[in-house]
C-alpha cells in the first residue's frame, strides 16, 4: 500500500512539471507572438507615415510650382513692350520699343490681353514683350525735305503723295553748295524718322 501511493505521487509531479513545461512554453509563445506583432505594426506605421510625407511632398512640390509659374508670368517692372504696326498703305512695318505701363506691373498675360485687345500678342516673357498689328494709311514716316523761304523746311506727306509742311528748320540754304540747294529745290524724299535726322545733320 505504501509502494502505490509513492508512485500516484510520482505520478501526480511528473505530470504538474509537464503542464508547468507547457504552461512555459505556451507563455513563450504567446510573447513572442506578441513581440512580432508589435514589431509588424511598428514597421506598418512607418511605411504609412513615410507614405502620408510622401504625398505631403509632393502636394508641396506642386504648390511650389505653381507658385514658381505664377511670379515668373507676371510682367516686371523692368520690362518693355515692343510695337510692331504693319501700315497697309505704304507697305511699311514699323517698330517702336517702350516702357511698360506701371498699371500692368505685376500683372498676368491675360490682364495684358485686355489691355491691348486690339494688338496680337506674339512673344511674352516677364521681361519683353512683343505686340502686333495692321493699320490702313501709312506709317507717318513719309517725309519730304525741301527749300522753303530761304531755310530747309520739313514735310510729311500722306498715302497719295500730298505734302503737308510740318515745320522749318533753321538751316539757311543761302551758303550751300549749288548742287545741293538745286536738291532742295526739286526736294527729297526720306522714310523713316532717324535717316530725317541724320539727312539734316549733314547740313548744320
């Protein structure tokens, strides 16, 4: 009797050091389970946020460049306009370069449009900008030099040859040598402002 109640209590141990043994292993399991988990979640919450800057970014970025495009076509203060008007009339281009309005200082192509809605916009940069367009008549360029009443007198004339005086200088043609006074009196033609200007200067 004795002999079998030592080996019920050998039995009895044996069996609560296995379950101990299992509840161990178990309860090593299940931390690690755990462990792996959080570590999986961790990774997860890198990659979402790693994501979500990503898209903030980009977001950024685009903001920048649409920011970026937007100064660079606005006009500068520094920027001129040029002017090119066809005349119909006398088959004549002519080009004029100026300042731009300070009202369109800062402004956008399509302000400009409005502005000049009668001109084609063919080139604009922050910087320069090129306007065209065709006029009837003749550029007002035309310019007749002639003797009158003793002084070289400028004329402009219109798209049928009519002379109109424009005003006397105050170059005498009394000293001037005989074949240039007789071109005065059968009178010059000139086209263009600047090749005026540099005619007169050859007799002052």
């Amino acid at each position: 009797m004795g002999i079998g109640m030592d080996k019920k209590w050998i039995v009895c141990i044996i069996i609560v050091v296995i379950l101990g043994l299992l509840a161990g292993i178990g309860l090593a399991i299940y931390t690690a389970r755990g462990d792996n988990e959080t570590e999986e979640m961790d990774i997860l919450s890198e990659k979402i946020l790693a994501n979500s800057n990503g898209i903030d970014n980009s977001v950024s970025n685009e903001v920048n460049t649409v920011e970026t495009v937007a100064t660079e076509d606005t006009i500068s203060p520094n920027a001129i306009i040029i002017e090119k008007v066809y005349y119909e009339g006398c088959d004549h281009l002519i080009r004029k370069t100026v300042d731009i309005p300070e009202e369109l200082v800062n402004e956008t192509e399509e302000m400009l449009e409005k502005q000049y809605s009668d001109w084609e916009i063919e080139e604009f940069s922050p910087t320069q900008i090129t306007l065209y367009k065709t006029a009837s008549g003749n550029c007002g360029e035309h310019y007749f030099v002639q003797e009158h009443n003793g002084v070289i007198g400028i004329y402009t004339t219109d798209v049928y040859g009519v002379k109109t005086l424009k005003e006397d200088t105050e170059i005498s043609t009394q000293y001037l040598p005989e074949a240039d006074l007789q071109n005065l009196k059968a009178g010059v033609e000139i086209i263009g402002y600047t090749k005026l200007v540099e005619f007169l200067e050859d007799y002052e």
